[in-house]
C-alpha cells in the first residue's frame, strides 16, 4: 500500500470513530478540489452548502468504502452524484429569469486599476457566460478533464461510463465551448463599437 | 483568416477560458468553512460513530442485506412468482447494483465466434461484453455464435430464449438475432427472442427498437417496446421439415405466416407475405423493466407462446408513479426503461419519459418525446407540456429557431394570460429581434410590460425595448418608455430605467443631464448590478 493509501485510510478509520480533527482534515484537505468542481459543474453561487452535503454524504457512505479506489475518486463520484441531482432541482425551479448583467465575479478577479478589473471582470463573465451554454454531460466532463485535471480514467470512474465516453464528450465540450466563445466574442465587439459611438457622439455634444 | 489561423484562434480562446474559469472557481477553504461542516456532521452523526452504537448500527445492516438476498434468490428461483404479479408492476427491491450482481450468476466472458451455448434446465448464463450487449440466455436453450467481433454480432438461436441489452450502435457496427424463421436485427437496445421449433418465433421489445424479417430478407416489420411479434413456423414445416427438426441455419422454404401474440383463440395465418401485426407486449414483457432475467417459468412461457390469459396491463397511473419513484431515486435508466415500455400508452407517459431523458441531457430525445406527447394529448394541449416542448426547441441547437418560436406562438394561442405567457412573449421576441424584425420584436416586449408587468421578464423586455428605440433614435418614445419605470418598486427595473434614461440622454446631446443622472444612480445602486455599464458610460462621458 503506497504512502496516500495508507494515510488516507488511517484519515479514514479515525474519521469512523467520530474523531473530528479528522473529519475537519478531511474537509481541509480534500474540499477546495470538490469545490472546484461544483463550482464548474452548477455554477459560482450555493456551492457552499452542496460542498457541506457531499462531505456529510461521504462521512455516512464510510461504511461502504471499501478502499479499492482512491478516497478522491470515491469523493469525485458523491459529488458528481449530487451536483447532478442539485442541477436537477435547479433545472425543476428554473424560470426563464435572465439576469440583465452577468455574474460580476467578485474578488475573483486580480487585483489592478479599475479599468483593467472591470474588462477582467467583463471577459470572466463572457467565458462564465460560454460555459453555461453547455448541458450536463458535457460541462461535467469539461470541467473534470480542464479544470480538476482528471485523466480519462479517473473521469470515467467518476461518471461511472466508459472512457471512449469521456474522450467523445471531452471533445464535443471543447468545440461547442469554442463556437459559444467565438458567438459571445463578435456580440461584445459588436457592443463595444456602440460604445465608441456613444463616445463620440458625448465628446461632440459636451 | 485561414482554417489555421481560425483553429489557433479558437484555441487560444478556449486556453484563456480555462485560465479564466480555473483562477475563479479555485479558492481556499476558509477554517469558518471547516468549522461549519464539523458541527453539521456532530449534529448528524452523533452517537453514531461511538464503538458500541456502531455494532449494533452493524447488525442491522447485516439483518437488512440478508433478509434483501433472502428475497432475490427466491425471485431467482422461483421467477414465476414474478411473472404470476400479471398486471400489477412487481416490487421493487431495492440494492445497491453490486449485491445484485453477486447474487446473481456472474456474467461470463464474451463469447468467440463458433461458440455453442447449451443450458441446462436450472442454469440460464449470463455474458456481458462491454462493448456489445450483455446477453441473458434463459434455461434449456441452445445457441450457436455465429460471429462476434466487436463490428458485428450474429447469434443463431436453435431453442429456447435470449434476452440481449445492446450497447449502443456505433456507425456501421451490427447485432443480429437469428432463428430459422427470422432475422432480428437491432435498431434500438433491449430485446428478448425466443425460438420454439415447429411453432414460432417470439420477438419482444423492452427498449428501443428492432426489425425483424425472414431468412431470406423479406421484411417482417419492427417491434419497438412494449411490442411483440409472433412468426408463426410454415405450415408445411411443422412437423417433417428440415427447418423444424434442424433449426441450425436452415431457411425456411416457405415463408413464416406471422399472428399477434397472446391474444387468446387468434387463429395463425396461412402462410404467405401477410402484413406483420405488432401487439402490446402481454405483462411479462413490461414487468420488470431493468430486470435482465428472461421469462424462465414454464408457466409464464406457456402464458405466452400459448396466448392464453394474457393478463392485464398496469395502470398508466402506476407506471407514472414507478417511473417518478425511480427518478426521484436517481435511477434515470430504470426509469426509462419502464416509461419507454409504455410510451404508447398516454400523452402521461410520454411527457415524463421526455422528463427523464431531459434529465439526462438527451435534449433532443427529450424534444422528441414532448413533440409525440403533445400529438397524443389532443385539443388543447396541455399548458406544461407546450411549454416544455418550447423550452427544449429553444435550447436545442440542432432544431430550427423558427419551431421555438412557432412552439412559443401556440401556447400563446391557448393560453395567453398563462403563467408562462411573459416567456413566450420574451422567446418570440427574441426570434424577432434575430430574424431582424423590430416592429414585431417591439409588440411582444411591449405586451411584456403592458400584460406581464410584474413578471420576470419584464426587466428584460424593458432593457431590449428601450434599446431598440434607441437604435431607431426614437429618443421621445426611449424616455417615455424609461421614465415610467425609473420609480419602479423593483429595482432591477428601476437600475435599468435610469440607466436607459442616461443613455437617453447622450443620444439626445445632453451631457450634462447625462451626468446628473449617473450621479443619481451612483446614490440609489451603490451596489448596482449595472456598475460595469456605468463606468463604461461614466468612462464616455469623461466624469471619473
């Protein structure tokens, strides 16, 4: 047994005996990765709460874990699980109330002067704005494969499907994420030339 | 710009995306964070994880997984039981997906082409290849593997039963069922064969569909699920022919006459190129949905190929209920299984299958199954099921613009004050204002704010009205439009009416109203959701 195999089943043994500095490292050490991904599956906002679910789930799934695939990737597929079903209910309660602006992002965005903040601001939500043209399969994938890092096999295991699986829709997020940037581009040249015009149009009037 | 050029283009965009959305999503947890989870957890599992609560929390699963292998071995052994529910949907019990296959007969191996399969009659075999089918073949039958390569699969069935869950088909791949009397070739995923020499050969739909002809070719027609298609052995075969004794291969001279199956006292046709009938499917085949284990009992096979006593199918209202159930349990394949059994049977049915297939992101599937829904529905259409079908159109990259809007336009025409009527008018905006049509755009977003004022979408129709009129420098109309809402409750409408009003007002030359007015908004919205238009305004107007 390699040194994380083992360290991460001793996490896991005291984590059953209700130790809570574990179960606090468990969440330390393996939440922000989780978060990632909930993030990038179901979007920036209540990602809390999820994130709080799918480690409550974990913690009472422990029984069930019999080691024989890494504790990340038994962690990867509760999250996947849940997101799926909170996307679900999501999609349930959707109405089709569009925000006027996109989702600003918050502190996200590096520091620097205003206008640099404000076109960093503007190009994450134009990408946030892409991302969100993608339906579930593919935005998991796409998520897992760019964001997490995760090989084909760790995706796949995660998904519970077959890897060709995750090799096509890998594939497809790619392209329709392209084509969606690409349409989302022209539209915000197309405003920023509007933007010209109205200063120009202010510079001569004032 | 070169096809080059394009594609390093696009993939400089996707890598900046990445970068992007990585630097946003990532973050630390924060120990507030940590804290949170740790009492959550105390709460939920107090007591839970000391020592001896923990045995006794053990004995109880163990009680519980017994008595649940209890009860499927017995449904092993004893599957008429199953088969005995008739109408009714069988219990369901519930197991994790592992137990179930350590309970059952571990699936071998894939076959090799010129394999022979002979089972015993106590010992049905299981094989599963991953990339093909998993194929049950039922007690006291005999195969031969024609062909088995991962391109094509051919399995002549001599006697007996087999049930194959087909993979899905890649481009040019081919699974064919073969008996002396048809050829079942696969269109769709989940069906059984069952092969009775010197009488029929019985095809069932589970899932999907399959087209069955004769030997020689001649079309017999498709069973999809739900179905089933008996073709009758010929006449003058049933006793002394080759194809009879020998089914190994042998075509039948004549061709099979093919009769509705379990219907009680139909009479098989003569002989002859007689139009398939394809029937509902008697209970056993729409019992079980998910259950791989083929009709085993002698009773339920006597049931069948004798056609008597068919018994009665459920009721739509517990199919809809088993279905909502497993999808509630987030058994979305169970689910379809069940519901696509039945699709034929009620608008119901195939409204919930189009749910669950939207569920899982098969959009189109989805959009395919509201469409047949709303066709079964009648006169008027069901308001959620229009308004489903409009949404999927519209999403659906693959489907026409044209048919949202056309989709959006009928639930209009039935229920114009509908709760979804301000989002119809916003979709068929929205088409207009695509199709280049800003007088009709105009209509509906007016009727938006006119009609639907306190809708959703009203902030919208008022943002993109108010845009449009500017476009066409109606700068009177604009101002009108904006000052009737700038002191409008909601301030999501009041935020874009005065951002309208300032935009207004540069349009007209009048700066420095202009500027009065984004002083204004700067007090009222300090944390408005516009800030970023504003500055860009602010920035315009040279203010900062």
């Amino acid at each position: 047994m390699s040194d994380r195999r083992r360290d991460e089943a001793e996490l896991l043994e005291r984590c059953r005996r209700g130790d809570e500095a574990a179960w606090a490292t468990l969440y330390r050490t393996y939440a922000p990765n989780v978060a990632l991904f909930l993030r990038g599956a179901i979007g920036r906002h209540d990602v809390d709460d999820l994130l709080q679910r799918v480690f409550l789930e974990l913690l009472s799934s422990l029984g069930r874990f019999r080691g024989e695939a890494g504790l990340a990737t038994w962690l990867q597929r509760i999250a996947a699980h849940m997101a799926k079903k909170e996307a679900r209910s999501r999609w349930r309660r959707e109405r089709k109330v569009e925000a006027l602006t996109v989702d600003p992002a918050g502190d996200s965005v590096a520091p620097g002067d205003a206008a640099a903040r404000v076109a960093a601001r503007e190009r994450l939500a134009q990408v946030q704005a892409a991302l969100d043209t993608l339906d579930w399969r593919f935005r998991t994938v796409w998520v897992m494969r760019e964001l997490q890092g995760l090989t084909v096999e760790e995706a796949a295991a995660a998904l519970d499907v077959r890897p060709e699986t995750i090799r096509s829709r890998h594939h497809r997020a790619r392209e329709r994420l392209k084509a969606a940037l690409r349409r989302i581009e022209r539209s915000a040249a197309r405003d920023s030339k509007a933007i010209h015009a109205l200063r120009e149009h202010g510079e001569t009037s004032s | 710009m070169t096809r080059d050029e394009r594609r390093r283009r696009d993939e400089a965009r996707h890598s900046e995306a990445v970068g992007a959305l990585g630097t946003a999503f990532e973050g630390p947890v924060t120990e507030g964070q940590v804290d949170a989870f740790v009492a959550a957890a105390r709460d939920r599992f107090e007591g839970r994880f000391r020592p001896e609560v923990r045995r006794s929390w053990r004995l109880a699963a163990a009680l519980a997984a017994g008595t649940a292998l209890a009860v499927l071995a017995a449904a092993f052994l004893w599957p008429e039981a199953h088969l005995r529910l008739g109408g009714q949907l069988p219990a369901v019990v519930s197991l994790p997906t592992e137990r179930i296959e350590a309970a059952a007969s571990a699936p071998s191996a894939a076959p090799q082409a010129g394999d022979v399969i002979v089972t015993g009659p106590n010992d049905p075999v299981t094989w599963e290849d991953v990339d093909t089918a998993r194929v049950v073949v039922a007690r006291s039958s005999r195969l031969r593997v024609a062909l088995w390569d991962g391109a094509t699969s051919v399995i002549e069935l001599e006697v007996g039963r087999i049930r194959s869950n087909v993979r899905p088909r890649r481009s040019g791949q081919r699974y064919e069922v073969r008996t002396p009397y048809a050829v079942i070739r696969v269109v769709g995923t989940d069906f059984a064969v069952e092969h009775l020499p010197g009488e029929a050969t019985v095809v069932t739909g589970y899932a999907g569909r399959v087209t069955v002809e004769t030997r020689d070719g001649r079309p017999l027609g498709a069973v999809s699920a739900g179905e089933v298609l008996r073709v009758e052995a010929p006449r003058v075969a049933e006793a002394d022919t080759p194809a009879a004794r020998e089914p190994s291969g042998v075509s039948p001279d004549v061709p099979p006459a093919v009769a509705d199956a379990g219907v009680e006292g139909t009479p098989a046709r003569e002989p002859g190129p007689a139009a398939p009938h394809v029937r509902p499917a008697p209970a056993e085949a729409r019992s079980a949905p998910g259950d791989d284990q083929p009709s085993m009992g002698k009773a339920a096979d006597a049931q069948e190929t004798e056609g008597v006593g068919a018994p009665a199918l459920p009721a739509v209202a517990d199919v809809l209920s088993e279905a909502r159930r497993l999808l509630s349990a987030g058994e979305d394949e169970r689910a379809l299984v069940l519901l696509s059994a039945h699709e034929e049977r009620s608008w119901r049915v195939q409204a919930l299958l189009g749910d669950a297939l939207r569920v899982q992101g098969r959009l189109a599937e989805a959009r395919a199954a509201y469409g047949r829904a709303l066709e079964a529905a009648g006169e008027p259409p069901p308001r959620g099921l229009l308004i489903d079908h409009a949404t999927l159109l519209e999403r659906d990259p693959s489907a026409a613009p044209e048919a949202a809007a056309r989709a959006w336009q009928r639930y209009l025409d039935y229920y114009p004050g509908g709760r979804e009527a301000a989002a119809a008018h916003d979709a068929l905006a929205t088409a207009a204002i695509r199709a280049g049509a800003t007088v009709r755009a105009g209509v509906h977003l007016r009727a938006i704010l006119d009609d639907h004022a306190s809708s959703p979408e009203a902030a919208r129709a008022l943002a993109r009205l108010g845009r449009l009129l500017i476009a066409a420098e109606r700068w009177d109309d604009a101002e009108a439009l904006f000052a009737r809402w700038s002191d409008d409750p909601r301030a999501i409408c009041a935020e874009t009416a005065v951002v309208g009003l300032v935009r207004v007002r540069v349009g007209q030359g009048r700066a420095d109203d202009a500027r009065r007015l984004l002083q204004s908004y700067r007090e009222r919205f300090p944390e408005g959701r516009r800030a970023a238009e504003i500055s860009r305004l602010e920035s315009a107007l040279a203010v900062e």
